[in-house]
C-alpha cells in the first residue's frame, strides 16, 4: 500500500512538471524554465509512465492479495508477508524500468525555434521512427502494460466479489455486524474496478484499434473526448490516492511514519559513525 502511494505521488508531481515544461507561455516568459525543460523534461517524462506502469501492477497485485485473503485467509498470512511484498514491489517497479527503457533511445529533447526564443520539445529520433520499432513497442504497450493488467484486473475482482457476496449472505444468517463490514468491502473492491477499468479501457480500445488499422486511422469525436476525460480521471486519482490514504488509513500513517524514522535514524547514525572516525583521526 505504501509503495503504490508513494509510485502514486511521485508520478503526480511528474504530471505536473510535464504540464509546466509543455507550456508555450510559461517557456517563453522563463528562461530558467527553458533550461530546466531541456535536462529534465524526458527524464520526468520516463519517471511518471514508469511509476504509473509500476502502480498499476501493484495494484493487480493487491487484487490477489486481496481475493487470496478471502478465499485462503489461513494461507495468504504465511504466504503473503512483508518481505514478499516488498521484494514484489521492488521486481514490479524493475520491471517497468526495463519495459519503459525504450523512451531513452527513442525520444529526446529538440530546440525548435519560436517567435522569440527556441522552445525545446520532445521528439522521436532517428530509432523512434523506425516503423519496426515503433509496432514493437506498440504491441508490448497493449499486451503487458493495457490488455494484461486490465483483464486481470476485471477476474480477480470479479472472483473477490462473488466470494464477499457468498460471505454476506453466510454472516448475515449469524450477526449484523458481519454483514456490514461485508458490505464495505465489497464497495471498496467495486470502488477500484469501476475507476480502473473507466480510466482503462479508452486507452486500450485506441491502442488495439491503431494496432489492427494502422496510425493513420482517425479517432472520432466520442473517443477523443473519452480518452481525454479517462486520462484527467487516471491522472487527478494518482495524484490525489497518497493523500487518500494519509487521511483516511491509520495503518498507511503509521507504517508511512515508521518509515521516516527509520530513515532518520540511520542518518544520524552515519552521522554519529561518521564524526567518531574523525575525532579518532584528530
């Protein structure tokens, strides 16, 4: 939970160094702006759809931990615990470093020339025109980074669903109060699915229809509008998910705190390890 907030929080502020860096109006009012813009623009770029990729397989990954707690409780204790997931975090967030690396060699950052300064922006080079290359990378976008997490995501919560709606109807034969923290979680689980698949499924439909018709395909008016909304919801929910969970988890806060005392600690303690071996050389 803490990794996905954090992939979450990180790729929001991402989104909003993109936003700046594209501004026309702000680029030419700063120079500041400008120079930033041309060493930092794709490497934030590559940081905010990684993290996004990464947030996404996590939280494919919370599904099945999830549906695990509810069909095997006894089992998921020992076989999902804290070291599993943060190595599972950690492999995930490798693995779309490795997926994503293809941004690296096929975009880079251009001057072109405006009215009253040059401008840089983010083109292809020589490689992201490769015709080749790029049916690649689209086909590896719509299996691994759309079709797959999508599809597991409608079957695991599919599956945690129908199991919390057999465990309501058993709880509710035994005591109130069963049936209610039954109910929570199942609008919790179709709270996730409904904003997942919303924020998904524009997105996929395009990509899968320019890989069968080609780029030169025209999008229509209805789809331009939905992959637009569907991405300022997907963009306004990783941003606003760190925060969420701050406010609303008790476990998050404490777990997120603990953290940061951890880090602190062995700070001071490199610091305290760092001033005895110059005493000692003194």
């Amino acid at each position: 939970m803490i990794a996905l907030a954090i992939y979450n929080f990180i790729a929001g502020i991402c989104i909003i160094g993109n936003t700046m860096m594209v501004n026309k109006q702000f680029l030419r009012q700063h120079q500041w702006l400008r120079e930033m813009t041309t060493r930092a623009h794709l490497p934030c770029y590559y940081v905010r759809y990684t993290l996004d990729n990464a947030a996404t397989y996590l939280l494919n990954a919370l599904s099945l931990d999830r549906l695990l707690a509810i069909r095997h409780p006894m089992h998921r204790v020992l076989w999902c615990t804290s070291r599993r997931a943060m190595i599972c975090s950690v492999l995930l967030l490798l693995l779309c470093v490795g997926i994503n690396s293809h941004m690296l060699v096929r975009l880079h950052v251009v001057l072109v020339p405006d009215d009253l300064c040059d401008l840089p922006v983010i083109s292809y080079t020589e490689i992201g025109q490769d015709r080749n290359i790029n049916k690649i990378v689209m086909y590896t976008r719509l299996i691994l980074q759309q079709g797959i997490p999508l599809i597991m995501m409608i079957i695991t919560n599919s599956w945690t669903i129908y199991e919390i709606t057999k465990s309501i109807k058993f709880r509710k034969q035994n005591s109130d109060q069963g049936g209610q923290q039954g109910v929570q979680c199942l609008g919790m689980t179709l709270g996730v699915i409904i904003v997942f698949v919303i924020t998904q499924i524009p997105a996929t439909s395009y990509s899968l229809s320019v890989v069968i018709n080609g780029t030169s395909v025209a999008t229509s008016e209805a789809q331009g509008v939905a992959i637009v909304l569907s991405e300022i919801v997907r963009w306004c929910n990783t941003f606003v998910n760190f925060f969420v969970y701050l406010i609303i988890d008790k476990k998050f806060r404490r777990d997120l705190s603990r953290i940061c005392k951890r880090g602190s600690c062995q700070k001071s303690s490199e610091t305290t390890t760092t001033n005895e071996i110059r005493l000692n050389q003194c």
